[in-house]
C-alpha cells in the first residue's frame, strides 16, 4: 500500500472545510551581543547644597480586607488568581502624622466551568473575571525627618489723621505673604497579599462524577501589606568629604585640557576616587 504524506495540514484542512491557519512566524533574527565599557559615575565634591527627595518616614503598612466575589458563570474550581495593588491616594494631612492610604487590589481570576460530566470525567470551559477590591485606611506615621510646611497670613496697617488723633479710614494698607511648600509624596517600595478563599459550593453541576458542588460566589479574606517611602523635595548640605581620595589618572586623555576642578566617584576598589575635569570648549 502506498504511503501518502501530507506536506501541510492547514491546507489539507481547509480543503475539507475546515479553518485555515493563519498563525505563523512572521520573522525571526539571532542579535548579536554589541560591546560596552563601564564608567564609574562622578559628581561636583562639596561643600554643595542640592534639592533632593528626602525619606520623612519608611513605613509597613497592614491592611486587612474581606470581600465577597460572585462571578459570571457558575465555576468548578479555581485555576489561579493573579494580583496586582495599586495606590491611588497617599496623602499627609499637614502639621499632622496622619497618612491616609487608598487603592484597590486588580485581580485575574481565572476558573473553570462544567458543560458536561459524566461518571469518569468533567468537561468545560475556562474563563476569566478580572475586577478590582479598593481598600482605604488612615495611620499614624513616625517622622525620621520633619516636613516642611510653607506659611501663610495677612496684616492690616493704618494710619492716623491729621490731629494724631484718631485713624484714618481714608487710606489702610495690607500686607499679603504667601510662602508655598514641596508637595509631600509616596513611592511603593513592595506589596505582599496573604489570602484565603471560602466557597460557598451550593449549584449541583457534576453529581455523576463527583459529590462536591459548585459556586459562583464566594468570601476572599486578604491581608495586604506594603511598604511606603514618604518623600519631600528638602535643600541638604553635602559637605567636602574627609578621607583619603585617590586620583584616577587612567581616564585622562592626553589630547584634552584640564582644569584645576575635580570631580568626585567611588569604586569598590579603590574607595573614594577623583579625576580632573575636563575644560569646556564652546
């Protein structure tokens, strides 16, 4: 009997009426591995003044939510559950150690149904619920750096009269100050989530194959914890660092000029290091 190869199965099923693939590797390239070479960052040496987020407070944060979840179809089990948290409020109230915190928590739910069962075997679909728990609290923050919070007011001036004897409400002047401060703000560090699922399986769906029912609601108990940084833009003096500095000389090009600057880096190495700086030519 001869043998009869089929060179390509999505053409042969799509001569017999079924669907043609169009799935396919539209091209594919092996990059090469480009070179690079490392160079040690510097800096302008002190005594400076910069403008820098300052760390006001670093913060673990619990927050405890129970949420109740029914979702699109009645499932049999639960595949997985993918989780992200997202801040959407981190505000300091001023003069205050009070830090309120919102957010929710975006959840992937992935489950699977029953369409059929019988005595050795269940079948259905997988689906997907995505859907987000807020969660908002206040707390109470130690400060391991004060804010600073700008100021605000307003005088009245007046004048007497002619006789030096009573005011004048022909002329009053005022004085208006406003000094604004740095907006205080947060950076998520990291977010863990402990969980429990408790089903509420009450819909007959497999009694052929198995006892256990299915749910379509069920009660989700997390606790969530995060870890925040409270920042404020602050002026802070850098003084002129007191150690022994080694000149790095391996990074002078003979064919620039230099100055009588320089500029300061750190190597593990070598520790402190500096070099000259380069004349700019305009």
């Amino acid at each position: 009997m001869p043998i009869n190869f089929i060179k390509d199965d999505c053409n042969n099923n799509a001569q017999q009426g079924g669907a043609r693939c169009d799935s396919r590797i539209i091209d594919s390239t092996t990059l090469g591995e480009c070179s690079n070479w490392h160079r040690e960052p510097y800096g302008r040496p002190g005594p400076i003044v910069v403008k820098v987020p300052v760390v006001l407070s670093s913060v673990k944060i619990q927050i405890d939510v129970e949420s109740e979840i029914r979702l699109e179809e009645p499932a049999f089990d639960i595949k997985t559950i993918d989780k992200n948290v997202c801040i959407t409020q981190c505000h300091l109230v001023p003069h205050t150690n009070k830090l309120f915190i919102a957010g929710f928590v975006q959840k992937n739910i992935q489950y699977s149904t029953v369409d059929c069962s019988n005595n050795t075997s269940v079948s259905g679909r997988i689906l997907h619920t995505t859907l987000n728990v807020p969660f908002r609290c206040v707390t109470a923050i130690q400060f391991d750096k004060y804010p600073q919070f700008g100021k605000s007011f307003k005088k009245k001036s007046n004048v007497l009269d002619k006789k030096m004897l009573c005011e004048d409400n022909r002329e009053q002047s005022w004085l208006h100050f406003n000094k604004a401060h740095e907006p205080i703000f947060c950076e998520l560090e990291w977010a863990k989530i402990l969980e429990t699922e408790i089903f509420d399986r009450d819909i007959e769906c497999a009694e052929r194959f198995t006892r256990e029912d299915c749910f379509q609601d069920f009660v989700e108990k997390m606790v969530i914890y995060l870890q925040i940084k409270v920042l404020q833009n602050q002026q802070v003096f850098i003084p002129e660092p007191h150690c022994d500095v080694y000149m790095d000389k391996d990074c002078e090009d003979e064919d620039e000029e230099y100055n009588d600057y320089v500029e300061i880096g750190y190597m593990p190495e070598k520790g402190m290091v500096a070099r000259k700086m380069k004349e700019e030519k305009y």
